[in-house]
C-alpha cells in the first residue's frame, strides 16, 4: 500500500551522462546537501536527473551543484518543487540510484505517481 508525502522534487536534462567522476560528484552532492533520492539515466542520451527531498533549499542547491559540472545541453526541466510523491516499498530507493533507459526511468516515475509531470518535463505530449 502507497502513501503520499509532499517533497520536493526536480528534473534536469543534458545531452548525455556519461563521465563515472561527474555521476560521483552529483552523489557527493546529494549526500552533502540532504537530498535522500536521486534518480539517474546514463549511459547515453538523453542524460536525465530526477531529484527529491523534504527542503527546498537541499534540492535547489543540488541542481546548481549539477549546472556547475557544465553538462552539454544541460537544462532543468521541471524546477524545484513541492508535489505529492507516492512512497512505499517499491518506490523508497533511498540514495543515488542509476537506470540505463528511458523505460525504466518512466516507470519509476510511475510508480511515484508523477508520470505527468515527467512527460511534460521531458517535452513529451502529454494526454489530458
């Protein structure tokens, strides 16, 4: 059974995401400024971040922190803000997480019951 908490939460979107020292610093980051869950899709493009947690201030500092590494094509995508997040058993991956595809990054965000959103801040048509 889900439940849903109210966090914040941020998308960002760079050509791709490949470089193992830059995905260390985005974890560094995280870790140094509280931001309990991030999700990654690297490998190739397209490069995508998700990020959440409970202060505003943690996850908008994450995102600067992840500009500052100078991405190609860096952009975020949905900026930081507080939305309901389902959590249980299958969506509480605490930590820095990595996906190699766009499938399973949008199905973790299906879980966590933010599909609309995620397609919206990907550029995708989103069905009303």
């Amino acid at each position: 059974m889900s439940r849903s908490t109210n966090l914040f939460i941020t998308l960002i979107r760079t050509h791709h995401i490949t470089s193992r020292k830059k995905l260390q610093r985005v974890k560094r980051a995280a870790r140094q400024l509280v931001v309990p869950f991030v999700l990654v899709r690297s490998g190739g493009s397209p490069g995508i971040m998700y990020a959440e947690g409970p202060h505003e201030s943690g996850v908008t500092d994450w995102v600067n922190a992840v500009k500052n590494l100078r991405y190609k094509d860096f952009q975020c995508a949905q900026k930081p803000m507080t939305r309901p997040v389902n959590v249980d058993e299958q969506t509480k991956y605490d930590g820095f997480n990595e996906v190699a595809s766009v499938t399973e990054f949008s199905e973790v965000m299906q879980r966590k019951g933010l599909t609309a959103w995620w397609k919206a801040g990907m550029g995708y048509k989103v069905k009303e």
